[in-house]
C-alpha cells in the first residue's frame, strides 16, 4: 500500500495543527463533561442530550484522526525558501488574465484543506492550478470549464 503524500503550506499546517490542539484540549474535554452531566440525569436510551453528546464525541474523534492522518502524510512546502523562477509552482500566488474579457484574478496555489476561492485560494488539485502549474509568466494556458474553454494568460507569479 503507498502512501499518498499531502502537499501543504507551512500557514496550512499551522491551521490544522491549531484546530487539533483545539480539538483535544477544549472540545474533548467539554464533550467528556457533556457525557458525564448527561448521565448523571438516568435512563440512557431515552436520554437526547447523552445522544447528541455521544455524536458530538464521534465527530470530534474522526476529525482528530483525519487531522493526524493529513499532518502524517504532509509534505510541508515552504515557497520562501524556494528560489524565484517565474514559473508557476505550489505555493505561489498567481495573477491570471482572462483573454476574453481581460478580467484579473489572483490565486494562492494550495493544498486540498486550504483551498477557499472566496480567500483566493485555489487547490493545487482544481483545473485552473493543473493547467497553470509548469507554466510561466507570460504563457497562455486553456483551462477546461463545465462552460467551455477559457483562455488565461499568466501575468505575474509571486513568492508570498
């Protein structure tokens, strides 16, 4: 069985890192206390809030397990430590332009975890980042949408 390396930023692992120090130091303990003040009310088959404590405790320790699995199989990825190439690499933030109707976007090339198009960051996995990564500044690059070919040009790659 191989094991599937997770590309992550070094701000993608302190996020997860974060959010399981939250998880194990005050959300299982809160649930734990849930549990306990839930059972102290008597008959557990007839009891909501033991249930939806117990559910709460089920959630809790699959993310704990999914967080751990990713930070196991990261490979950490720092772009400032990289040298500056002009092409388009994960980590970078890039600024495409579309050829049609000359629209600017600016993207942040991530892992799957820290993708949020809204924050401009896009998986390293999406159409957009597998046609653009390779590439450099200046190359024109069709990306295939559910709406047809969209033709990009890469206007600047940066090391942010």
């Amino acid at each position: 069985m191989s094991i599937k390396r997770v590309p992550m930023t070094v701000a993608g692992e302190a996020a997860l890192r974060n959010e399981l120090t939250r998880l194990k130091t005050e959300d299982r303990p809160r649930i734990v206390q849930a549990i306990a003040e839930a059972r102290e009310h008597g008959d557990l088959k007839e009891n909501a809030e033991y249930h939806a404590a117990r559910e709460q405790q089920g959630f809790c320790e699959g993310r704990v397990q999914e967080i751990e699995g990713k930070l196991g199989d990261s490979v950490v990825i720092d772009i400032s430590k990289l040298p500056y190439t002009g092409k388009v690499i994960f980590g970078v933030t890039v600024t495409i332009i579309n050829c049609e109707t000359d629209e600017e976007v600016k993207y942040a090339i991530v892992g799957e975890d820290e993708a949020n198009v809204n924050a401009g960051k896009i998986s390293v996995t999406s159409p957009i980042a597998r046609a653009l990564v390779g590439k450099e500044e200046g190359d024109t690059v069709v990306v295939r949408t559910p709406g047809g070919d969209v033709e990009y040009e890469i206007d600047l790659v940066e090391h942010i």
